[in-house]
C-alpha cells in the first residue's frame, strides 16, 4: 500500500514562524489569559528547545537577497493579476488539497459496485461532510438517475394509492435539518482486533450533511396511511440491490423520517441516491434507502433479505439479533490519529467526532494515557439531535508515548463502551454496531499508530 493511499491526513505542524519568541508575541499580543496562556507557554517551552532560527514561511514577505532590508521581494500573488471569474462553473478545491479523497480500502471487497469508500475524516473540520467526501456505500453500483423520469409511490394500507413525481414533491412543503449517516458496518474491522490504519478506514463509513425534504408522514397523510394499524413502512430503492428495508411507524409519525432530495444545499450527488433518498435519523446507514421509489404500509416487519440474513448482530451465544437498528452513542478522536505524525512536543488541538442515534451528545472525556485520567473536552456549537458533534481539547505531548481516547455520553445517560465491556456482550465476531472506545497510540517519533487497550 502506498503512503500516501494509507494517510491521507495533514501533518500536524505547527507553522513555524509560531515557534519563534517573536512569532508567540506577535500572534498572542493580544491574547488574554487563561487558554491562551497555555496555548503561549506549550509553544515558549518548544521554541527553548529550538536552536537555529526558523525561516519564515512561505508566501510571507522576505528581504530581497543581500540587499537593503527593506526592500521585499514580494511574492508574484502579492503584486501579479489573479485568474479570472468563469463565465459559469462549479467551485473546486486547490489543487493544494488534491490529497483529499474518499477512498476504498484496499482489498476491503472484490468489486467496486460492492463496494465502500471512506469519509477522510482526519481532515475534516466542524460537522459537515462536504458532499464530494461523503462516504459511499453501493451493493450494486450507483445511478445518475434523471429526475423528471423518476417517480415515488406509496401502497399498502392506505385508502389511496399514490404515484408522485419529483416536481410534486418538491411542491410541499420542506424541512431542513442536520443529520448524521452511518453505516452499521462501521468500524466492524476491529470486532477481533486492530486491522486497519486510519480514522478513514475504522470511523470512515460516517457523514453528516444538511438533508431537506418532506417529512414522511405529510406523504403518508396524503394517501390516507392508516397510522392506527399500519405499525411499520417498507421503503425500497430503485437501483438493482433490491434493497428493501422496515421501518418502525413510530419514527415516521414523529416527523423525523424525510423523503429528502436536498443534500447541503444543493441536489442529493447521485452517489447519495439522486434524486430521491430516505433519511432515518439515528438509525443505521443501510436503512435511508438511495433512488427512494417506494414506500408500503404494513402491520408487521417485512424481514426482508437485508433485515433477515445481513445486518444481523451475531451473539456470543450463536444467534442472531435482528432488528438492531439505532446507532449508539460513539466517538473517535480524529488529530492525532492513525497515520498522522506528531512532529515535535508542544502543543496540540485533540479533535474528534461524537454522535448518538438517541439524540444530542451530552459529555464527551478525553484521556490521553490509555484511559486512566479522563478530562472533559470542549463540545463545539452546534451541538444537535442525532448529528455530528465536534470536540476539541488542549493538550501539551511531553514527547512520551501517550494512548489517546475519547468517550462520549448522550443525553439519555448512555456512555460509550470499552472493548472489553462490549465483547463481554456482544463476543468479537461480529460485524456491526462497534461503537467501542478507539485507542491512537502517540509514539515517541511521533507516528500514531491504530491500537487496542484491554
Ligand atoms: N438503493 C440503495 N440504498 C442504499 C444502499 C444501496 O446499496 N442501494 N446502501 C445502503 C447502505 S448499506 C448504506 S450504509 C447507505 C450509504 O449511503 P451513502 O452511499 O449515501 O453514504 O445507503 C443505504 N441505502
Ligand atoms: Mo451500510
């Protein structure tokens, strides 16, 4: 495997121009105490150990080469004429960025229609997954599917049988609202043991994006559901997955099930299921069935294949739990983790991703020597039902090894597990629903690498 396909992260470095005294004063003049004190002293206590002075960076003003200081030498974006407006185009990231990519995991599935690719959520910041970087998960390839030709129906038990078109839809009225996706299967390669290097590949099966739609249940109000018998909904997709799943009345009556075809603003990418997607806030992935061109009313679940033989929870005991379907409360830290190198001691942001199927996260605790000590990390705004929450947390590395974790509570009292806490329930040779403590080791060269503590 190629470096550069294993991390795609940043390099946590600090610029270093902030490690020159003069660069500390400049930039924390105006700081005041508390926070920025410490942030001050982690980088004083760095730039002591720093011998030769550092060149400044790049881009910045230099003095013209042994010549009167000053005279610059002004880099060419500081004084040439820029690039244009388009007449008309989509926006791109700089080509700086390149390195930024969802990614299969190499080896992971023998077919790229069944298949995954991986958010790169060591480089991500806040809640939204950009919509390019939402992670994708196809078991029978993706469809551009064209939206006037498309069409959503409603039956069962209903007094009317209803066929809308997209244009009927988007006629009603709509909700936005944040929400995160992830698939059951997240993070199932560490059931056993630690197997893959990075946050993209153990955490990367997660997303959250802005979904705007209609609420289930205006659509099903439409066609006269019968909400008193009709305990269950099966939605079903349009691509050739047949991918068929329940869902339980109750969240669709509470107006938190969308039939969405927004995505950040923009039309879902047809990756997502353009145009047309099931959004099922807290529960797993496999359930906001992409290319929506179906749903029926029903009195009992359909056990449909992907309900009956996958998406199973394999007990230690030899059966199968059926059914499982909120995401439990979860987190990972995402700097520093696997892949990524600490270049010096000093100062650090820990980052990181907490999330709930059962609403808002209410703590998240940090612990950077393999959970011994834990220290409560900061929640960032927004913090919201059943989305991505970010955390942040100062921390000085003494240069020592360190085992950093994050564990999440949510507002229903849950705490995440530990790995031993969870196998003791659910074994190790299951598939989904690890929502397990991850471990970063922080090496003494800095690399970080993918471990396990018992
Ligand atoms: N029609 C259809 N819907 C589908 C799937 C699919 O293959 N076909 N995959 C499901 C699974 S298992 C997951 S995890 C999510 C992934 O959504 P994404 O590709 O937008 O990330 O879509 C779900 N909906
Ligand atoms: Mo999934």
């Amino acid at each position: 495997m190629k470096e550069d396909s294993i991390n795609s992260g940043r390099v946590q470095k600090a610029p270093e121009s902030f490690l020159t005294p003069s660069g500390i004063k400049a930039v924390f003049a105006e700081g005041k105490k508390g926070r920025r004190d410490f942030i001050r002293n982690a980088f004083a206590a760095a730039a002591a150990g720093a011998a030769a002075p550092m060149a400044m960076a790049q881009g910045n003003p230099v003095p013209a080469e042994g010549g009167d200081p000053n005279i610059l030498n002004l880099p060419e974006h500081a004084t040439g004429l820029g690039q244009g407006v388009a007449v008309e185009g989509y926006g791109k990231p700089s080509k700086f960025e390149a390195n930024l990519q969802r990614r299969q995991s190499p080896g992971l599935t023998q077919t790229t229609q069944a298949s995954v690719s991986f958010a790169p959520l060591q480089s991500l910041f806040g809640i939204v997954t950009p919509s390019g970087l939402h992670f994708e998960r196809h078991h029978q390839g993706w469809w551009d599917i064209d939206p006037s030709k498309h069409r959503f129906m409603i039956n069962g038990m209903v007094k009317k049988n209803m066929v809308f078109t997209m244009d009927e839809i988007m006629r009603l009225p709509s909700v936005s609202r944040f929400h995160f996706i992830e698939c059951g299967a997240n993070t199932a390669t560490e059931w056993g043991n630690v197997a893959v290097p990075t946050v993209q590949y153990t955490h990367g099966m997660l997303s959250c994006s802005e979904f705007t739609g209609v609420p289930l249940i205006t659509l099903l109000e439409l066609a006269g559901a019968d909400l008193k018998n009709g305990k269950f909904v099966l939605a079903e997709g349009g691509d050739g997955s047949s991918m068929t799943r329940t869902i339980p009345m109750s969240l669709i009556t509470s107006g938190e099930v969308i039939v969405a075809y927004g995505q950040n603003g923009e039309m879902l990418r047809p990756e997502n299921g353009y145009p047309l997607r099931l959004v099922v806030p807290g529960v797993q992935g496999v359930s906001w069935v992409k290319y929506l061109r179906r749903v029926e009313v029903g009195d009992k679940p359909y056990a449909a294949k992907d309900e009956a033989i996958h998406y199973v929870d394999l007990q230690p005991d030899g059966t199968h739990r059926q059914y499982t379907n909120i995401q439990e409360v979860k987190s990972v830290v995402t700097t520093p983790s696997g892949g990524q190198v600490l270049l010096d001691k000093g100062f650090y942001n820990i980052t990181g991703l907490a999330w709930s199927g059962k609403g808002k996260i209410k703590r998240v605790d940090v612990s950077t020597d393999g959970g011994r000590n834990w220290r409560q990390a900061r929640l960032e705004t927004p913090v919201l039902s059943k989305a991505l929450t970010r955390f942040n947390l100062d921390w000085v590395w003494d240069g020592k090894p360190a085992i950093i974790q994050s564990r999440a509570q949510d507002e229903t009292g849950h705490v995440q597990p530990t790995y031993q806490q969870l196998r003791s329930v659910r074994g190790t040779r299951s598939i989904y629903h690890n929502n397990a403590i991850q471990s970063w080791l922080v090496q003494e060269n800095g690399e970080v690498k993918n471990v396990q503590v018992s």
